[in-house]
C-alpha cells in the first residue's frame, strides 16, 4: 500500500494512532495548529531539513533509523542551549509512491527518540515530493539562562561530552563498500546517533559552563562558531582526543582517525566551554583551552582542509 | 552568483542582513537554536511544507510571491486559533545552482509577509535538495482561548471573512494557459493569497464565535473538518457564496465558478461559526448554518466530486 493510494488524512491518523502527548503539549494534531506549554513565559526553538541522498541514503538506513537521527538532531540543538526538549513538529515530504509501513516506521524512530530527549511529536504536515525530506522543528523549555556560544573568555577549558569521529568513521565503512560487520559500533553510530542529553540536562546549576554547542557539522567547525562568536582561540590536545575504538577501522581503511574526530558531524556530541577546570562535571572530558586571538589550532597548529561539513558543498 | 558558490553561511548572512527582529524573538539566528518569548505561557504552532510544482511552479511565481504564499499559509493556520503570529522558523532546500538573488528575493517576499502577519523569522535551515522543499514553522501568542474546530453546535451560523474562489480561478487560468491579462486580479490572487488576519485579530473579547478554522483545502473540506470534529452538519447557501468577481473568468473557461468557490485552496480565507447571528462582526458574512446530522452540504444537497485539496493526489 502506497502513501497515495492510502491518502493524506488516513495516513496522519496512522502515525499519530496511539501516541501519547506530553504533559507540555496542551492541544495535539487535529486542528490548525497545536498549543504548546511554555511555563518559564518563552521557549527554545530550532529547525533542521534532512533530505534524501544528502543526509541519508534509503540503502544505508531503514525507515525507523532515519527517524531516530531526524529528532536526534534537533534535540541536541535545543539541549545545546541548556533547555529540555518539550515538543516537536515535523514536515515530511514523500513520493506518492512511498509505502505506507515506511513512513510509520519512520514515525515510530522519531517517537523512540522523542521518548529518550524528552516531548512529543504536536503536530505536523505531509506533502508529495520528488525526494524524501522530512523538517523537524524542535521546541525546549530553557532550564537556566540560554548557554549561549559566543561567551567564552581565554583562561576557560574546552570540554565534550559524547562521541567524536564515530558516526563519520560509520559513513566511510559504508562509502567504502566494505563488509560492514566488522565495524558494526560505528555504523550503527552513523545510523542513530547518541546525543548525550544527561550530560547537559542534569549539569549542576553551579556549573561553570561558558559556552556549548553540539557538534553536528565537525569539532573544529563548531568550535569555530564559538570562537568566532566569542572573539577568542581554541586549542585542542589531539593526544587527548584520539580514541582506541576507531583505529580498527581506521587501520582497515588506512587513513588518520583524527580527520574523522576533528572534522566529522552527525555525533551531536556536546561542546563546551568551562570558567573553571575543578568545576567540569562527571562524563564530560577536557579536551582543550581558550585563548586569546582566533581561530581553532590542534596542539598550537592550523589544520589544512575543511573543518566540516557545508550544505551547499558537492558530495554527501 | 549560485549558492553552491556562495556557501551556506554566506547566504544565511546575506537573508539575515538588515532585518529587524520582533520585540518577542529574545534571541535571533546564529546560535543552536532562538529563543522566543511565550508571554501567556504557552504558545501556538503549526508548520506547512511547500514543494516546488506541486505546490508552486518558477514560471508562474516569482520567489518574492513563493516566499509571501509560504508565510501566508502558515500565519493563517496561527490566526485560524486566535493567536496572533510571533515568529517564524524557515526551512529552504535548494538545488546548487539555484542562483543567490532568488534566495534573497524569496526572504524578501517572506519578511514582507511577516510585516503583514506580526512576528519576524527568527532562524532557519538551508540545505541542498534536487528541488525547491520550503518548510515554515509558525509561532503564534493565544490572544483568547484556542478557537478549535470541534466546537460549532446546532444552531450556530457560518460566515467567512475573506475571498473565496480566487486562487482557484487563478490556477485555472493559468492551467489553460490563456492570456492572464484580463483576469490579473484572481491571478496574482493565486500567486499571493491576503488572507484577512485582522477579521480574526480584531474579533471583539465578547464576539460569539464557536469555531474557526482558515480555508486551505476548500470550503467543503475545510467546513468539511468542523462538521467532523463538531459532530454536527453544516448547510451553506449558494446565493450568498457566489462572487460577480469570478464571473468573468468563468466565461471565458466555461465553468460554474462555484466550483472554484467551493473546492478552491490557498485563498486562506476564514470560516468560522457564530452562536448568535446578532453578534457577527463587520468583515465576516453569513453563508450558511449549523444542523443536527453530519457533512456538509449547499443548498440542502450533497455536492459530487471532490471537496478540496489531498495531498497524496495526483496532479497540482
């Protein structure tokens, strides 16, 4: 069965069949628009577009794992302001030649992820397209002041919580065409990643913390957001950053699994600055310093090539 | 100038510069996410999602008249609640050679919109795509408690503020491929919908209105979704609905305008019920009322065809 041999409201009412609301969410699908509790009087708002064979390939994920990622994303962008994820819509456009069981398991890992950040999906809307893209706008209910990335200062140290390099090491298995059982942690880390929600959400109110983002385009990129915001440098201890679970895959395909750590995205690992290196809470690592100056250097130099990912770039 | 040679940032920077954001967005683009006021403690959102040549063509529309029709659409599923719009988020997947200046042309069309609407785009997405995807998220303040669909009852009368029929007229005379010359009026009505925000906007505190909702689908579908919702049966009156604006149009294609006035889209005019015939505003007019039963029906019969707008259906 088809997407449009089943039709539009049939198939809003499939996907929404037997889901629970949020607490936050005061009125779901079914009217012109939904309505969304924001008891501190504003909320956190961010978007992101996924489009088929740029930000996922149908042969490389299943339906359910797409959906993971599409919330993933964007929940870690709310979280990196410090606020809890408490609502989402998504836009999905589709083929009329979609199967209908794809875009309820797609729907299914976007309600698995929302379960593992926080919310519910409020609402939505589904059209006909050429190619798969799905739009998910995120909302948060802001915790503490906005964790902004433009207020670090030199003398704070550079932390992350979460993974580096893994879901990038992921894609180079599948690019390469190689069996990808061998390497099985990081494909998987390609399909879903892990946004390490806790590490932000459950910091102590007293923690330092200076400036964060999370890491969706490649480490030296985003932390060149929060240096170019911030006027200051960043310098990163590769010795530091370099991890023993990718160099089985980096040995199969010869290459430097610090290009994976330093200029991968799609973790949607944390980013961090911290006033203070006593105050840096458990299950986040030290992995650098700020500085006067611009820029991001690794161990006082510049690396050549991209930092990471640009949407209008050819590739991906 | 394409924006694949310009780049992502470049472009984010060149749609943002110079625009002045509204005293509800606390924090704007360039950040993981914005931030926007919510001074009621809750917020109402909706989000639509616009394919090129399904939703638009490039030789019909300019991207100034794409980007007012995609805020248009969304601020009025915002109004269609009782709020009035806040803030926007907007989403654009492009093809790479799509030139920067259609971009810049689209955000104009957008912003100038959001002026009409309230409200100003407080981020967005941009990525690549094989065509033209606009995904917007609307943000809106409750002025009263929400006016949902499913509260018309027996009794109540129907009025729509705003044109009908129009937008539909437009497409058809640009599907016939006829000189549009002489029907300029319907076809820029097509091109660019004026739904009547301040019919909604203004309505008095003490105004009787049941139920709201903004014709997107058709008036049969759309009154189609309060009957539902409603449990109830919703008759309207021909002679009223119909428009001596259309009948030129109608000559010149040989078609019952009704047609258009009945199962037309985009026109994003409102319909709404009232408990008291007494208490309608100025702005709106009667065009039907409220029975025991379900459906919808015009001069007491039941309408053949299609009532409106689906997805999933081929054509359009």
């Amino acid at each position: 069965m088809t997407v449009a041999e089943f039709g539009e409201f049939a198939l809003i009412a499939a996907v929404n069949a037997g889901r629970e609301q949020a607490p936050g969410v005061l009125l779901g699908p079914g009217d012109d628009a939904a309505v969304v509790a924001a008891p501190t009087g504003r909320f956190v708002v961010t978007t992101d577009m996924l489009v088929q064979d740029r930000h996922f390939r149908l042969d490389w994920s299943s339906a359910y794992e797409i959906g993971r990622k599409a919330i993933a994303q964007n929940a870690a962008d709310v979280v990196a302001m410090g606020a809890a994820p408490s609502a989402f819509v998504v836009a999905l456009g589709c083929p009329g030649g979609t199967r209908v069981d794809f875009v309820r398991e797609l729907a299914d890992g976007m309600w698995a992820e929302v379960a593992r950040s926080g919310g519910s999906i409020a609402g939505g809307d589904m059209v006909r397209s050429a190619q798969l893209v799905i739009s998910v706008t995120a909302f948060g209910d802001p915790r503490r002041a906005p964790i902004l990335r433009s207020t670090a200062r030199p003398g704070d140290v550079v932390a992350v919580a979460g993974r580096l390099g893994w879901s990038a090491a992921g894609l180079a298995v599948l690019s390469a065409g190689i069996d990808p059982e061998p390497f099985a942690n990081v494909v998987a880390a390609h399909r879903v990643p892990h946004p390490p929600y806790g590490a932000v959400l459950e910091l102590p109110a007293a923690a330092p913390v200076s400036a964060l983002t999370d890491v969706s385009d490649g480490l030296l990129a985003d932390l060149g957001h929060i240096a170019q915001s911030s006027s200051v440098a960043i310098d990163l201890d590769a010795a530091v950053l370099r991890d023993p679970a990718l160099d089985p895959v980096s040995t199969a395909l010869d290459t430097d699994p610090l290009d994976w750590i330093l200029t991968g995205g799609e973790d949607h690992a944390f980013a961090a600055t911290f006033r203070d290196p006593e105050g840096i809470p458990a299950g986040w690592s030290v992995i650098g310093r700020v500085g006067a100056g611009a820029g991001v250097t690794v161990d006082g130099t510049s690396r050549p090539g991209p930092a990471g990912w640009e949407s209008f770039a050819s590739g991906g």
